[in-house]
C-alpha cells in the first residue's frame, strides 16, 4: 500500500526503536523521568520558550492550553476551519466552558483587524475575550503555511488588548521548512504553542506544549487533573527526542513530493487541485470526473493507493517519510488507470 492518507500512518523509525529501548527512565510525576525532562528542554530551547510539557497528542495540548489561559464564560476567537473549533468534538466547550468566536480567513489566515473587531468590550452583556487561537501550518487550508508577518501583526493587537495567544503548531515544523523561519522566531509570536511529534516528524506518540514557567506550571496541573500525568514515560518521550533532532529537516523531501504529485495530478483531466501546495497537504477536487468520493477512494485502493475523503466533492493526500519518489509516479500512473 502506498498510504497517503495522512502523516500520522508513519511507523517508528529504527532509531526511534532504539532510543526506546534505551530510554532512561523515572516517575514523571516525580518529576523524575531523565528522558521526558530532555525532550521538554530540548523542545523549549526549538521553539524559544522558558519551558515546556509532554503530552498526549494534539487534542490534549490544545485543549490544556485553552484550560489554562480561560475560566468558563470566557470568548475564544479562532479560525473558522481551525483544528481546535472543527476536529476537537467541541472540546473547548465540554471542557472549559468558552465559548468560541470563529473568524474566516484566507487560506488560514485571519486578518488583524478582523481580530480586532471581534475583541469585546467591556459591557455586562458580554463574554470576555480571554484568548486568540493561530494555526500553522493550517490543516484545512491544505497545509497552508501563515506568514510570520500574519503572525506579528495579530500578537500585536492580542498584545495591546491584554489577551494571551496560543499556536496550534501540530505542523509548525512544516512551516518552518518551507518558509525558511526558525522555531523560535514563531514562538516569539505567540504566548503559548503546542507541536505534534506524531505528524510529519514520525513519531509514534505525542504532543509538547510550551510557553512561560508559570504557564507551563498551571498547564502540568491541568495534565495531571485530565488524567494525562503518566509515569514511566520515557520510553515513548524518547522517540520525540529522534522526532526533534533527526526528523525536522528532511520534511523538505515531503513538500518537494507533494509539489511533484500535484503538478502531476494537474495533468490528469477532470481532477482539480484546490490549494497552492505549501507543505506536504494536496485537496483534490474530483466533481468533474463524476465519480463519488467513495467510490474514487475505493477505486484508489484497489490500486492500493490510500487517501481520505476530505468533503463531499474532494479528497485529501499527505506525504510522509515513508514515500518516496517512485511511490509519486506510481500514484499517477494509477490515478489514471483507476479513471479510464
Ligand atoms: C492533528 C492536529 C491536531 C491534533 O493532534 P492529535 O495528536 O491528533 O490530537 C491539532 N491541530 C492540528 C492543526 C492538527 O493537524
């Protein structure tokens, strides 16, 4: 199977194995396990914070973010197709009690002035505007990368206003990479920031979130009042240590694949790519060749090829460090025999 369906299908590498293995290990609600302690320094250091936590995944770090900086009754303002508002069943609201604000943007970016206006007043009617949510790279935006200028002019007015900014980073490492920025010239834009290990950096588990020693103390809490405080973990922290040293910089293979399999699939009649391909997310736009979703999927995996629906009229690729060049050609030259 040549599986496009996503970047978290990736295995763990042979050094992750390895590094597994090896782990040394503790209590890390002790604060006690070596490898997990590493692994939060050497992803604060990245990304230019004071500290980070390990956790979970995405969804958690996310969501321990939202708990920290909000109390219930609070406004969140995001993007309107962001993870946080669209993938996390409603978490913001089951769980911290905020509710959310969502602004359109333009291919994941929310301008400042939008921000702006959608800051409240203070008035008794009114919830209180307590966060601003980023994405980058932005999932549904097709792996849309936000220009860091984006970035600034939105923490200056969260800045002015007093109002803390988190970036969901699940694929900021892909941002990094194509947009030749470093980690932490992101995070100097943001007050808080959660990366995933277990996207495009292969990882088989696990998120880290990082911001201020204070925050990073309410956040740990938080993960522990979750039930996310875990014990000897430095078995699974190890694998995000290879994550952040040895994965980051060959993402630049991922997006030079994704760009080959678009130019190619432009090429294919009645299929349409919708999105400028940044990273390693292409949406294709099947309407015209009058096939289903279902059944192009289907038709696909026949040819054992894997994608995921992405909407009723499209679907979505993804590449990963398990694809290579010749998976790219042979994905085309598929494409075009499953649509005779
Ligand atoms: C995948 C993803 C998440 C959530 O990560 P999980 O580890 O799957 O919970 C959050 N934000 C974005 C933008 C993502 O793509």
């Amino acid at each position: 199977m040549i599986d496009l369906r996503s970047d978290t299908v990736t295995k763990p590498t042979e050094a992750m194995r390895k590094a597994m293995y090896d782990a040394e290990v503790g209590d890390d609600v002790y604060g006690e396990d070596y490898t997990v302690r590493k692994l939060e320094e050497i992803a604060a250091e990245m990304l230019g914070k004071e500290d980070a936590l390990f956790v979970t995944s995405g969804t958690q770090g996310n969501q321990i973010a939202v708990l920290t900086h909000c109390q219930p009754g609070n406004e969140i303002l995001l993007e309107a197709d962001s993870h946080i508002f669209y993938y996390e069943g409603a978490a913001i609201s089951a769980f911290a009690g905020v509710q959310p604000r969502t602004i359109s943007g333009n291919r994941g970016q929310m301008s400042a002035k939008d921000v702006a206006a959608s800051i409240r007043v203070d008035d008794i009617h009114m919830p209180e505007t307590s966060l601003i949510c980023l994405e980058n790279t932005h999932n549904r935006a097709g792996g849309a990368v936000v220009p860091i200028e984006n970035m600034k002019d939105i923490y200056s007015v969260a800045q002015n206003h007093h109002i803390p900014l988190h970036l969901d980073g699940a694929r900021l490492f892909n941002a990094s990479v194509a947009s030749n920025t470093k980690l932490s010239e992101y995070g100097a834009q943001t007050d808080t920031i959660q990366v995933c290990l277990s996207k495009g950096l292969g990882a088989p588990i696990g998120s880290v979130i990082a911001g201020s020693a204070p925050f990073i103390k309410d956040a740990r809490k938080w993960r522990k009042r979750l039930g996310g405080g875990l014990r000897q973990v430095g078995v699974i922290a190890a694998p995000g240590i290879v994550a952040l040293t040895q994965m980051v910089d060959r993402l630049e293979e991922d997006h030079k694949r994704a760009k080959r399999l678009a130019e190619g699939l432009r090429e294919i009649p009645n299929i349409t790519v919708e999105n400028e391909v940044d990273t390693n997310i292409i949406v294709v736009n099947i309407s015209k060749t009058n096939i289903s979703v279902d059944d192009f999927l289907h038709r696909l995996k026949e040819q054992e090829v894997l994608a995921v629906p992405f909407g009723s009229e499209t679907v979505r690729f993804t590449t990963n460090y398990h694809i290579t060049d010749e998976n790219i050609e042979q994905v085309l030259q598929k494409l075009n025999a499953c649509l005779k």
